[in-house]
C-alpha cells in the first residue's frame, strides 16, 4: 500500500518536472531541433550566413509589432488592430514622400504621430468608454484598415503613380528611407527595440507598473497606481510599435500596399504568446517575444525552402499558436 | 480520512492527517492560517487528485480524486472565497440550481424556468432567507453571495457538508439563521458538518468535536465540551497566547485628518464627519452593509464623493482618486485582500514595493533591485511572514500571510493616515496579534490610523475612539475606555 502510493507520488513528480521543464524550455528546444532539423535536410543552403540574414530580416516586422502587443498584454489587455495600424503607417509615409514630396525625418515623424493620435482612439475607447480591448480592437481593425484605404484612394501609393483624381506626382522615395527595410539596418532595429522594451519593462518602475496593473487592476488601484493611465500608456505603445513596423514594412516594399500589415498581425500574436513561457517567465516579456518571433521566422524559412507551398502555410503558423496558447493555458486552471 | 499527505512544489502542505467525521454531527476544524484545514478539505471535495492516503465512507473505501467524484458521495463544499464558485451574470435561481441545470436535466433540451425558480424558492424559504431568485449574483451583497453557495449545496442530496470560514461576511442575524439551519441539517437530516472558523466561541455554541490541526498535521481531537477557548488557542499555536491585543500607551497628538459631511454618490455613505489625530486609533464599526467599507473607499478616492470636505493637517485637500489620496499621504489596506490587496501572481517582495515603487527608484525610473529585495527581506523578518524566500509567489502564501503582504506595502510610504478595513478578516489568532501589534506601533509613531472592522472586541482591544455607524451614517462616536459590546450593538443596530 505505502510502496504504490510512494510508486504513484514518483510518477505525480515526474510528470510535474518533466511538465515544467517542456514548458520553460520548449520553446528553445524546438529552435534548436528546428535548426538541426533544417541544417540536415538542407545541408548545402539552410544554415548560411546569407540565409541566417535572411531570415532575421524577415522576422524584423513581425517583432517590432510583435512587442507592442506583449506591451498590450502586460497590463492583461490586447491589440488586434495592430496589423491595420501598420498597414496605415505604411500608406501614410509613403503618401509623405510621394504626395507631399517631404524629407525622410519628418515623414516618419509625422507618421509617428499621427499613429499615437489614432492609438489614443483605441485607448479611449478601452478605458474610459470601458469597451473590452478585443472588442475595440476588432471594430478598430477594421476602421484603421477603412481609413487608410480611403486616404490611398482605395488602391496602391507608389512612386511616379499619379493620385486617383488624375494628379500627377512628383514625390520620390529617398535611398536613405530605403535603407531601413535592408539588412542590416532593418536587423539592427529590430535588436535595439527588444533591448529597449526589454530594459523597460523588466528595470523601470513604469514597466513594474504595467504588470501589477495586468496582475490586479483593483489592487493596483487601490495601491496609488494611475491605473487608467497605464493602460492607455500600454495602448499607445502598442500602436507606436506597429506603426513603427509599418513604416520598416513601407521601406522594405518601397509603396503603400491595401492591407499589406494584415498579415503581421498572426505572426506577432504567436511570437508574443510564444514568448510567455519562456524561460519560464510566465509573464509576457521582450526576450521571449524574440524567441518566438524567431522560431516562426525559423520555421517559415526552412518550410519555403523544402517547397511547401507558400498558400499552405498558415496551417503550419497556426497550428503553431495553437501550441503555444495550449502550452499557456494548458496549466492555468 | 486515514494518512493523508499531499505536497505543493516546495511545501509539503499535509503530512499523515487523520481525521473522521460523524453524520448527523457538527465537527469543528481549527488551526492557524497555514495549518491545511483548507487544504484537507478541497481534498475531501475532490479538488487535488495528488494526495496519498485512503478515505473511507461509512467503512468502505473510496476514492476522490475529481469534485464530480465527491459528489456523487454527496459530499458539498462552500469555499471562502465565494466569488470563484458562482456565475456573476447568472440569476440567484440558475445559481442556486447549477448543479441540477448541469448534472439532472437528462435527455430535456429546455429548461423550466418556472419550475427552477419555484425550486430554488423553495430551499431561500427553507434557509430563510429573502432574496429575489430572478436577481443577478452580481448585484449581491458578500453575505447574500454566500447564503446562495449554501443553498446551491443544501440543493443536492447531501450527506456531508463542509463550510470553509462561513460566517466571516456574515452579520450577527445571519450568523444566527445559519446556525439554526445547520442544527436543522445535522439533527433532522442526518447530515455530517465540517465547519471551519477562527471564531472560537461560535465553535462552542454549534460543534460537538472539534479536530485542531497546526502546520500540516492534526494535534488533536475531542469533544469540544472538554475544551475551552483559551485551551483551543494553546493547541492552536503549540504555546499559550498570553495576550492577543498588545498594550499601547496613546499619545494622541494634533488633527491630522478630518472629514466634514462626506455623502458617497451612491448613497451608501451619508453626511459622515469624522476626525483622527496623531497616534490615534480611531474605530469605525457597525454591521455588515452599514456602510464601513464604503466609507473607507471614498475617503481614499475610490468611490465618487457626492459631497463634503476633507482636511489634511488642516489643509482643505480634494481626493478624487486612490493615485490622488495615496500622494497626499493617505493608505488602504482593502477588505477584501486577494481581490484588492495583493497581486496573487506576482512574488512577495514586488507585492511589497508596489505602493512605494519611486522609493526603489532612480529619478529617471530604474528600478534599485538589490535594495527592493532588501526591503521585501527586511519586512519578511520584521512582520513574521511565514514564505521560503522573497521570491515566492504572493498565491502561495495562507490568508494570514497575504494580510501581511497587503498591510507591509504600506509601511514604506510616507503615509501620516492609515486606513484598515476588516485587516483580521479569516486571518488566525497568531497573525492577528502581530496586525494588532503593528498597528499599534504607526500609531506610536505618531500616524492616524482609522480602523474598520465589525468586530466589537476588536474595537474595545485596540482603538481608542471609535464611530458607530448604521445605514451609512454616523449613528454614535464612543471613547472607548468608557463603552462595551453591548453599547456599541445597541447603536449599530440603529438604537438612539
């Protein structure tokens, strides 16, 4: 009796350690095997320096964007309308440049901007108005998606390309703005904006803030913390990054595309839901974002190279968020 | 219940607990905060599938390893924290009724309503309690919230029931309509009781044995008529408590805190003036639903303050935020601790600096780490929380412990008034003296503190003046050095 007792409490502890042990390094396992998995299938072309390259530029984007959700998901809320905000960053800048003929550094300025004003439009509504984020941020996709493409005139923006009305343009797109979209300026970006989110949300009290908000809004409250303004700050970060992720997406394709941010919005949602468990933060952080930023890049790289066709892919991303959220939920009870 | 033993990582939380209950009698379960009376008895509802030892109904062995399994042994529990066991959106009727709507309804597709509520009626009648089955649970008051746990379990066919600290939201009518059913239960229905309380003297006035349990295991078991409160205590703590509220000497200083006709939005606080001075202990009492908490809340911004003024050492002050009070120097510690007062997620030593964050701060917002830690370490040692280490997560910690936490953030704050609502609410003997005692201390350090609570004894152990209130307004102030329990229950109870 005392022996299978003894034999079952083994096997409890076994079961809990090997539990924890796939859920704080899972992610990294499956880098690493991914890398392997690919370097010996494809000796000759997977693990180059120029496709290493390749595949950090890629997942640059989804990064960027992928933090300012996980800066939304800090204080327990979340940003669906982060894809529209980059498709609008995209039309807005390039618009900047060939419309308005405008130099580099205002152009993104404004865009900026402008992005932080349309952000503080999901923050209203989410903390004051007291609308549940998802929502919002699902009627906010598609306004944003709406109103930039009004603004485009319901097409494309590029170079040399005469406005809806007949107008001819004369706007070019400045080599240094271009840039931006290349290695490895695009890479360097993406480092330092996950070092930077890294740092605040992790050394700052303002990032501490951010997490005991999300943690218990009423004890935050109730502990002296500007509760409503940390949420908006959470929100108009959000949007900053992906405007931020816009406008390396408007160098990277050199015009504005209808709805070309709309497919950063999956990506970024499993990098960041990835990125929770990592290490075992259990918290949405900037390093485990990264990590999961890259094993998608990773996986939808090595998955282009052994020719499985690109229409086929999002099972594969999605299957993965799905593991990723079941590896979140799974546990919570 | 024979050797039971269970662990959490890094805790073993039971080890070899026996324990055997009686139907048809009402069976105390005491011990400290931490001593796993809780615990014990999730497993006995099927909440923990990982313990080791055997269980045995009516001699034959059985298992629980699922709550479905516990039921189906007519096995009920209502826990303490009555929010997570009831659906906020759902009616009282559907609430009362879950499990019928879930388990009985067969091969039916529709529901009848009508049925339902007269059913759920029905068991409100027999409780005798008066609430409108269609109202939403939401808008239930914490003790109205409970009276619907018990009827959802007195709903089933239950054999053994097992109340986790059921009168602590409770007023003293209600405690009394309680007891009434639960002598009802036990003595005509045959149904086996575990009632678990920090209340010793309600103990004496229902249970016939009572089981005490300290830090994992049992100490002992007896009838209660053997016992006396003092003795409990003694088992409780494994040492006699020579004085449960500490001996202050008041040296009460100028007004630092003064509130003139305070009316709460709402209604719920009405035309309140009140005044603290340094190194004071002030008492604001009353039953249940008289409006205490709530005058706690909009005194720190909480809640919409219709109208009044408010002064800070003299100083006309406008509070329209908790951010805004606790900047003025105000602090709150919450009544209801797990849902305002600490973040269960988080580890005790960032727990501990949320209030006082800027304090362990650069200018520029970088957090000093080393010395947050220093602090959580200092504070652990200095209110005697009972946790491994600082890093341990806040939901590890019992009842007690988290009082702690949510009282020690406050400490670091350059706080002159402090606020305590219900700070012994479910919290043991042992931790309440060290509250006591900490309380004690702001106010000789020359702090105000106002203290609310519906415990008349508490009032007369520690305050030095105190509010009566009654229906949201201040019905009586007392010195209280020249009152007792039943002047203050005379006034609470809306005498003249």
């Amino acid at each position: 009796m005392a022996l299978s007792s003894n034999v079952q409490q083994d096997k409890v502890r076994i079961q809990t350690v090997l539990m924890n042990f796939v859920t704080k390094w899972g992610t990294i396992l499956a880098i690493v095997g991914l890398l392997l998995f690919f370097s010996i299938s494809m000796p000759d072309i997977f693990m180059t320096p120029s496709n290493i390259t390749t595949i950090l530029r890629s997942i640059s984007i989804v990064t960027v964007i992928a933090i300012g959700i996980t800066i939304s998901l800090t204080i327990n809320g979340f940003d669906l309308s982060i894809g529209s905000m980059a498709t609008f960053a995209d039309t807005l800048v390039i618009s900047m440049f060939v419309w308005h003929s405008m130099p580099t550094v205002p152009a993104i300025l404004v865009t900026l901007v402008v992005a932080m004003v349309v952000g503080a439009f999901n923050a209203f509504l989410i903390v004051k108005v007291k609308i549940p984020d998802m929502l919002v941020t699902l009627a906010s996709l598609f306004i944003f998606e709406g109103v930039a493409m009004t603004y485009a005139g319901g097409g494309s923006i590029s170079q040399g390309m005469p406005r809806l009305d007949g107008t001819p343009t004369f706007g070019i797109i400045p080599d240094i703005f271009k840039t931006i979209g290349t290695a490895p300026t695009i890479i360097i970006i993406m480092l330092v904006v996950v070092a930077l989110a890294h740092v605040f949300l992790t050394y700052t009290k303002y990032g501490r803030y951010l997490y005991v908000v999300g943690g218990n809004m009423e004890a935050a409250r109730l502990s002296g913390i500007p509760v409503d303004r940390y949420r908006a700050l959470a929100y108009l970060l959000s949007a900053l990054l992906a405007a931020v992720g816009g406008i390396i997406l408007a160098s990277r394709i050199g015009s504005a595309q209808i709805n070309a941010g709309a497919g950063y919005l999956m990506p970024s949602v499993a990098a960041a839901f990835i990125g929770l468990s990592v290490a075992g933060a259990g918290r949405p952080n900037a390093i485990g974002t990264f990590a999961g930023a890259v094993l998608v890049g990773i996986l939808e790289n090595g998955l282009v190279m052994m020719s499985v066709p690109y229409y086929s892919l999002n099972i594969i991303k999605g299957s993965v968020l799905v593991l990723a959220l079941a590896l979140t939920y799974f546990r919570k009870k | 219940m024979k050797g039971i033993s269970i662990e959490f990582p890094g805790v073993k939380a039971l080890s070899n607990v026996d324990i055997n209950i009686e139907s048809g009698n009402i069976h105390a379960l005491v011990g400290a905060n931490g001593a796993g009376k809780s615990t014990l008895m999730k497993i006995m509802a099927g909440a923990y599938n990982h313990y080791t030892g055997s269980i045995f109904l009516n001699g034959n062995e059985v298992a629980i390893r699922s709550p479905r399994d516990a039921k189906n042994l007519g096995i009920e529990i209502v826990y303490q924290e009555v929010d997570t066991a009831l659906v906020p959106y759902l009616s009282v009727a559907e609430n009362i009724m879950l499990n019928v709507l879930v388990n009985k309804m067969g091969r039916q597709v529709f529901v009848h309503w009508p049925k339902i509520h007269q059913a759920a009626r029905q068991i409100l009648k027999r409780l005798n309690i008066q609430i409108d089955t269609n109202e939403i649970v939401q808008n239930l008051k914490l003790a109205q919230k409970q009276m619907v746990l018990i009827a959802r379990a007195i709903a089933e066919d239950c054999r053994f029931l097992i109340l986790d600290e059921p009168t602590a939201p409770l007023s003293n009518t209600e405690t009394v309509e309680l007891f009434r059913l639960l002598k009802d239960l036990a003595d005509n229905h045959n149904v086996g009781i575990i009632f678990i309380s920090h209340r010793l003297p309600e103990i004496f006035e229902i249970c016939k044995d009572i089981t005490i349990m300290k830090d994992g295991q049992v100490v002992t078991r007896q009838s209660v008529a053997d016992l006396s409160v003092a003795k409990v205590v003694e088992f409780m703590l494994g040492q006699k408590l020579s004085e449960v509220f500490p001996k202050r000497k008041a040296n009460i200083g100028d007004t630092l805190f003064e509130v003139a006709h305070l009316t709460e939005k709402e209604g719920s606080v009405k035309d309140v003036s009140l005044y603290v001075r340094a190194g004071e202990i002030v008492g604001v009492t009353g039953l249940v639903g008289a409006g205490k908490t709530e005058l706690c809340k909009t005194i720190f911004g909480s809640l919409k303050t219709k109208s009044g003024d408010i002064k800070i050492k003299g100083i006309k002050r406008t509070i329209n935020s908790p951010f805004s009070a606790v900047s003025q120097g105000l602090a709150l510690v919450p009544e209801e601790r797990r849902k305002e007062g600490v973040l269960v997620e988080e580890p005790v030593f960032s727990n501990l600096s949320a209030a006082t964050l800027a304090k362990f701060s650069t200018p520029l917002g970088f957090i000093k780490s080393l010395l947050e830690k220093l602090n959580a370490r200092n504070m652990i040692t200095e209110l005697s929380i009972k946790t491994p280490n600082e890093n341990q997560k806040v939901a590890y910690l019992s009842g007690g412990n988290q009082q702690k936490v949510a009282v020690g953030k406050w400490l670091n704050a350059d706080a002159d008034v402090f606020i305590f609502d219900e700070p012994t609410k479910g919290v043991d003997v042992g931790a309440k003296h060290d509250i006591f005692e900490l309380i004690g201390r702001l106010a000789v350090a020359g702090k105000g503190v106002i203290y609310a609570t519906c415990e008349f004894t508490e009032i007369l152990g520690i305050t030095d003046r105190a509010y009566v209130m009654y229906d949201g307004q201040i019905a009586k102030e007392l010195e209280t050095a020249n009152t007792d329990e039943e002047k203050l229950l005379f006034y609470s109870t809306g005498g003249k």
